[in-house]
C-alpha cells in the first residue's frame, strides 16, 4: 500500500484513512453480530462495511481497492448473501414453515449465539446490502472516469 | 419538544437551500443536512434503529452523490416562473390546513400514545418467541421476514439495473481506465 504515493488523495487523506479503515470495518461487522440484541442490524452494518470499502477506494484509488475487493467478486457475495437468506427460509420448511425459527431454544435470551436464525440473516443481508452497494458505487465511479476521458 | 422544532426548521432551510443554490456541490451538502437533522429527529423520537439506517444510507448517498457530481458539467436551466404551480401549490397546502383542522379540533393524542392491538403482542412476546432481545430485529426477521425477502428483492432488482444500464463499455476499456487511473 505504501507504493501508491501517486495516485488517490493527498497523504495527509491517506493517513488517516489508514488508522481509521479498520475500526470503521470492525463496527460494521459489530453492528451485524450484535444485530439481534443491540440497535442495528444487517442492513445499517453492511451499509458500514461497504463504507469502509469505499473510503478506501476513494482514497487510494482505484487499483488498491481492487486488489481488496474487486469489482467482478462484489457480484458473487451479493448473490451469495441472497442464496443464504432464501436457504434460511428454505431450511425452515424441515419444521414448520417457510421462515420458521427452527434454532431458537438454544441459548439464552442476550448472548450473542441466540435467537436462532435470527444472528444468520443477519450475516446474510449483510453481504447482500454491502456487496450491492459497492457494487453501485464502483459502477458509478467507472462511468464517470470513462466520460471525462472521452472529453 | 423545542428541539424537534429547531430541527424541522433547520431541514426546511437546508432543502430550500438545495433548491435555490447554484452550485451542485453546495446543494448536495444542504442535502446531507436534511437527512443528519431527520437522524437526530428519530434518535429523539426513541427510534435507534432507524436513526442508524438514516445516518449510515444518508453518508453513503451523498458520497455518492458528490462523486457522480464533482467535476461534471451538468446544464442547468432557467424554467422561469411558474404560476399554475404556484396557484396549486397554495390551493394544496390550504386544503391540507383547513381539513386539519377540522380533523385535530380536539388536539392531537401524544406520540405513540394509544398503543395499537396488533404492536403490543410483539414487545410482550419477542424474548419468549424469538429469543431476540432487539423487537426490531426479532420482527423484520422472524414474524414479518416476508417483508425482508421483498426490501432484498428490491435491492437486488435495484442493483441489477444500476449494474445493466451503467455497466462499462466493454472490458478491455475498463482495464485501461483502471491503469489510467
């Protein structure tokens, strides 16, 4: 990372971004697990991690958030988070129904592996809404690169 | 209850301004305005969940935003004025007064006052039922998770258009923009 002092943002940008990254991909992820028993959840915490990505990507630039999270792999966890939210209902058709909670009497309500499914889907969504949403983004900055290239 | 109005009266300004600034950079930053003050208004309103889903989406839309905007000349033109609009605008807003007030002649109840049949079973029942002990969660994955299956099917739908009707001309033009860059 440190050879790519010509491209992105100025170093002081660069910098911070460094020490910052990482604790803000940590919150996402933190806001997803504890999504069932704290405020949050799959949808906020994916949106966190997805900006997290795109701090990186706006500034570094463009090659070193591909090397970390490429255009071409944003589709495949997208569909991915999708199959896994629809498998979760799938698998709960086994015990009662679609969607039903077929985990939930293991543990206790406020640890954090309770809830049955519900800590899952919240994995799921996860990826789903933070792979979407870098997927949007990077779609959006590449159009733009190519239209003021043509000028 | 001061402070909601504060607030309200501070997004009311930050859309005008989005409205009558010229500059595009300007605008999307009054923009961000609105949707800060609207976080802080449900994080008064005792609604976190959706405080934490406005304030993340909001950053994330005028990133955005900023970047589809910055350094492209995006023509703006004078539509002059508009009196039809005007006149209507007027005639809405005055019928929305004056039926509101013949509907809320007695005042108006306290917020979230009369608790609803249907949401007192889920604060009452969630921690038995779903083991969950944040009710939001416990009921957009666990009894209403067909709504969750739509919202993701529209995000999907959603992406999927961004991705067809935005998508980079050809493949090789990206890799030479990524080594351009």
């Amino acid at each position: 990372m440190s050879k790519e002092h010509d491209r992105g943002m100025t170093i002081i940008v660069k910098t911070v971004t460094r020490l910052t990254v990482g604790l803000i991909f940590l919150y996402g992820i933190y806001i997803i697990l504890h999504g069932h028993l704290t405020p949050g959840g799959g949808f906020a915490g994916g949106v966190i991690v997805a900006l997290s990505f795109i701090n990186v990507d706006l500034a570094f630039g463009g090659k070193v958030s591909d090397r970390i999270f490429s255009k071409g792999s944003t589709s495949v966890i997208e569909a991915l988070g999708g199959v896994m939210f629809l498998a979760l209902a799938l698998l709960g058709l086994q015990w009662g129904g679609f969607f039903d909670n077929f985990l939930h009497p293991d543990g206790e309500p406020g640890m954090l592996i309770s809830a049955g499914i519900i800590p899952l889907e919240n994995i799921a969504i996860s990826l789903k809404v933070g792979a979407g949403l870098f997927a949007i983004f990077l779609t959006l900055i590449t159009l733009q690169k190519f239209e003021s290239e043509k000028k | 209850m001061i402070e909601l109005y504060v607030l309200i009266g501070l997004m009311i300004a930050g859309s005008l301004i989005a409205i009558e600034v010229k500059n595009l950079l300007s605008a999307v930053v009054a923009v961000g305005v609105v949707g800060l003050g609207l976080s802080i208004i449900f994080l008064i309103l005792k609604a976190p969940d959706v405080a934490l889903t406005q304030i993340v989406v909001e950053i994330a839309a005028v990133v955005l935003l900023i970047r589809a905007t910055l350094n492209r000349d995006i023509a703006m033109k004078y539509c002059g004025n508009r009196p039809f609009g005007a006149i209507m605008g007027i005639l809405f807003t005055g019928f929305v007064f004056v039926i509101a007030l013949i509907t809320f002649k007695d005042g108006l109840n306290l917020f979230g006052a009369p608790l609803m049949t249907v949401s007192q079973f889920y604060p009452l029942n969630a921690i038995e039922g779903t083991g969950a002990t944040n009710v939001v969660s416990a009921i957009i994955l666990d009894y209403r998770a067909y709504d969750t299956l739509g919202e993701a099917t529209v995000l999907f739908t959603a992406v999927v258009g961004v991705l067809t009707v935005m998508r980079s001309p050809g493949k090789k033009k990206e890799e030479d923009l990524q080594d351009s860059k």
